[in-house]
C-alpha cells in the first residue's frame, strides 16, 4: 500500500482526476496552507487533496449563536467538521495540483488547480494550523468490457446534452471533441452531469472504470427521461465549473 501525507482540503463538491478546480480562498487555514505550498520550488508539484465534505460546513461558522452576538466564532484547522473531522468526510477523494496560487493584496489567494488522482483518506491531523491527512493513492482498473461501456455512455452523455439544452430553451453549441479513453470519459461525464453529491461520490469511489461507466449510463437515461417529461426543470450549464468562496 503506497501512502502520501497532504494538506487536505474539505469541500461541497466532488473533484475529479483531470478536472479543473478554481478555489477563492480567504479562510485563516486555508491561507496558511496556501503559503505553505508556496514555499515548494516552481518546478515542485503543489499538491493538496480534496474530499467531499459528508457532515459539516465548507467555511466555518462566524458566528453560531446568532442572533447571540457573545458566542464567539468556531475557529481552528477542524472548525465546522467536529471533534473527529474525519468522520465528517467521504473517505475517497482526489489530489489536487495548484498549477497557479496568487495572494491578493488583502491577503486571500485565487488557485486554479487540477485533480490529478484517487485517493483514500485514511487518517486526519488537526493539530497544525491546517488539517493534513494519511491517504491511500488508489489506482484506476478498466474492468471488464470498459471501451464499449464508454461508447455507450458518450453517446447517451451527447442525448443527454440535448435533452438539457432543450430545457433550458437554448440551443446546443458545436459539442467539442471528446475523449475515447475509458477513465477519462467516466471522469469527464462524471463531473458533467448535473448530479447531487452523493451519486458523484459513488462514481468517484468505482471500484473500477467500467462500473463507474455502467453506472453512468443508467444515471445519464434515468436524467434524460425525467428531462423529457420535465422540461421545465433548472440546471446548470454543463461547462461551468462553480469556484469554492472557502
């Protein structure tokens, strides 16, 4: 079992290996841990891993005992995901690489990284100014019939697109090229599709590629036939991604 020790970083939303993160970053333990990997050399990975939050807050309470304005504001590397923080998070989550970290003038960061691999977490230190966690590199099986499980899903992602873009009363822009290798695509589709966090956890936790595409396929034809019969239904575009206000 290979084992790495990061920075972890707590989030409402599930990170994909190969997908682009933008985080605004202001929290006290966020910066520090941004300053941190400022200190790795230019040409030094900036990795820090992401996971899922399960039970507690993003961005921790300012101020719990509102409208009680004594109560003082949780603060602390574990602020928000309680007395074990570990409990407080899915165990399968993503490493992430900040290509770009920059300070603003008031001291917060803009970070633009990107999911690199699965990981599993396996223990949480929150005895720094920032928690740091024990994780499990997980690696990525095809499975069993994997390239014609990702035809499948493409075109039924593609009908999907459609469909949504119905809905939306819009029209669907020329559908850029996508890719055909197996992981890639249930990785892309995964964080494409306009899914809860639960159902994106399950698929990042696939014990293999093509279970995580047969799953796909099912999500992606049930979505598709509620959106026929409810065209009326919100959704958000498929190519923004929501920048963390953490």
């Amino acid at each position: 079992m290979t084992t790495v020790r990061l920075p972890l970083f707590p989030l409402n939303s599930v990170l994909f290996p190969g997908l682009v993160l933008p985080l605004n970053i202001f929290e006290e333990r966020y910066r520090a841990m941004m300053r941190e990997l400022l200190k790795s050399g230019e040409d030094e990975p900036r990795r820090f891993a992401v996971v899922a939050i399960r039970d507690g807050w993003e961005v921790a309470p300012t101020a719990p005992g509102l409208p009680d304005q004594t109560t003082l504001p949780e603060r602390g590397p574990a602020a928000g995901f309680g007395a074990d923080p570990i409990q407080a998070f899915h165990r399968v989550g993503c490493v992430a690489d900040a290509a770009t970290i920059r300070e603003r003038e008031d001291g917060s960061f803009e970070v633009l990284a990107t999911g690199t691999a699965r990981v599993r977490l396996l223990s949480v230190d929150a005895s720094g100014p920032y928690l740091v966690a024990e994780l499990e590199e997980l690696a990525e099986d095809a499975g069993d019939g994997a390239g014609a499980l990702a035809e499948g899903v493409l075109r039924a992602f593609r009908n999907y697109q459609k469909r949504l873009a119905g809905a939306r009363e819009r029209s669907l822009a020329a559908p850029p090229e996508l890719p055909d290798e197996p992981s890639v695509v249930s990785y892309l589709v995964a964080a494409a599709a306009v899914l809860d966090i639960p159902a994106k956890q399950r698929l990042l936790q696939a014990p293999d590629t093509a279970t995580r595409l047969a799953e796909e396929l099912k999500l992606l034809r049930a979505e598709t036939a509620v959106i026929r019969h409810l065209p009326s239904l919100p959704a958000v575009d498929l190519t923004r991604a929501p920048t963390s206000p953490n």
